[in-house]
C-alpha cells in the first residue's frame, strides 16, 4: 500500500529536496506540500495523508500547535506526524512528543534515512530517527515537564497492563528496539510485539512514540 505524504516547511528549497528524495520510491506519494502549520492540517485531511513531514518553526501556524491539531482530530486519527528539525537536539523535540509527533529526523539525513524513517513511523514502529543516539533519548524524556495527571481513561490503562507489559513498556521506554528486548528478556521478537501492541492499546497509545512518553508520564520509567 502506498504511504501518501505531506511535507510542511516554510522553505520552497527544502519541500522539494525532499519531495525530490521521496517521489522515486515506489512505496510513498507526496500528495501535498505546506508552507505553514494551517496549510499542513487542512493537507493532512484533504489529500487523505498518511503522515506528514513536518518543521516545527513555520509561519501562521508552528509546527507543534499543527500537530497538537492533527493528533488530536478524530478525524486523522490514522496519520501520523514526523518531525523535521535542523539539529536532532532541537529544544523544541520532545514538545513535540508530547503534542502527538510520532517521531523525528533530522533535516541532514541522507535519502535512504529519510526513506526508512517514513517507512517505520508510518507502520508505528519508530520514535527517533536512525542516527539519533540512546544518550539523546534519555536527555529529551528526561527534560523535566510540568505534572500532567494522567487521565481516568489512561489510569485505567495502566492498572490493564499485565507485569510483562509494563516491564516491557519500561524498556520500550530506554529506546530498545522490539529485537533487543527480546534478546534480554529471552523471548521471541514476535511475542515482544505482541505485548507492546497490547500496552498501546490498553493505555490508549497511538504508536510507540506515544508509548514512551506515556511511561513517563506514568512512572513506569521511573525504575531506568
């Protein structure tokens, strides 16, 4: 199935040296281009997108209440948001995360990068981009944030889990890959699976990045 992609950046050069990098494949479709955070939403609905490639600093609408808008419209409840930054450290990364961003990349990734990254954030499976480092995780999810009472829905989510699930929830949360946890815990990466698509479901995840935070925000990462 195709992968059909919006990519919002204020800047014309860089819209279209990625669509440019994208429209070879196969697999992905651009099916619209933003130069504005309002443009991208009304794009994400109109052109049906799948997931869209999004800069956080953009005019009349940034890139952060653009995707607060997207995740949290029932509406587009299937696409997902992959942030673009200049510097994979960028300070507004993990903001991003919070308002529904199932990932991010950097802006200097290389063709086969960026591929892969729309490829696996578009499956779900993805946080970070394949050149972001464990050290990056842990300094983004560890930013402190002002307290966030999770909400009854959400509570109850955590109370569903099963001992295996937040223990793997809690390694999902270090940035392990399903393949790694496996091989620490001794399980299948099939069974590793599994038990994350259960805990996104039972606490109302929308994908893996999502998973992460919600960690966070629970406790359950609190034992790293």
């Amino acid at each position: 199935m195709t992968i059909r992609v919006v990519i919002a950046d204020d800047q014309p050069l860089v819209r279209t040296g990625f669509k440019a990098l994208i429209e070879p494949a196969p697999d992905l479709e651009v099916v619209g281009e933003a130069g504005d955070g309002r443009e991208a939403v009304r794009l994400a609905k109109v052109a049906q997108a799948d997931l869209v490639l999004m800069d956080i600093r953009m005019p009349v609408l940034d890139g952060l209440a653009a995707t607060r808008l997207i995740t949290e419209d029932e509406d587009l409840a299937g696409v997902k948001v992959l942030i673009l930054t200049t510097f994979e450290i960028d300070e507004y990364v993990f903001e991003a995360l919070r308002a529904g961003a199932s990932g991010f990349l950097g802006k200097s990734a290389d063709a086969d990068e960026l591929l892969q990254a729309v490829r696996t954030v578009s499956r779900g499976d993805a946080l970070l981009s394949p050149a972001a480092t464990r050290t990056l995780i842990s300094r983004f999810l560890d930013t402190p944030a002002p307290p966030q009472p999770m909400d009854e829905a959400a509570r109850r989510g955590l109370e569903a889990l099963t001992e295996r699930e937040r223990q793997i929830t809690t390694l999902v949360a270090t940035g392990l890959s399903n393949d790694e946890i496996a091989t620490q815990l001794v399980l299948s990466p099939a069974t590793v699976k599994t038990h994350v698509n259960r805990a996104m479901v039972k606490v109302g995840a929308r994908d893996r990045a999502q998973l992460v935070v919600f960690a966070h925000r629970s406790g359950l990462a609190e034992s790293l």
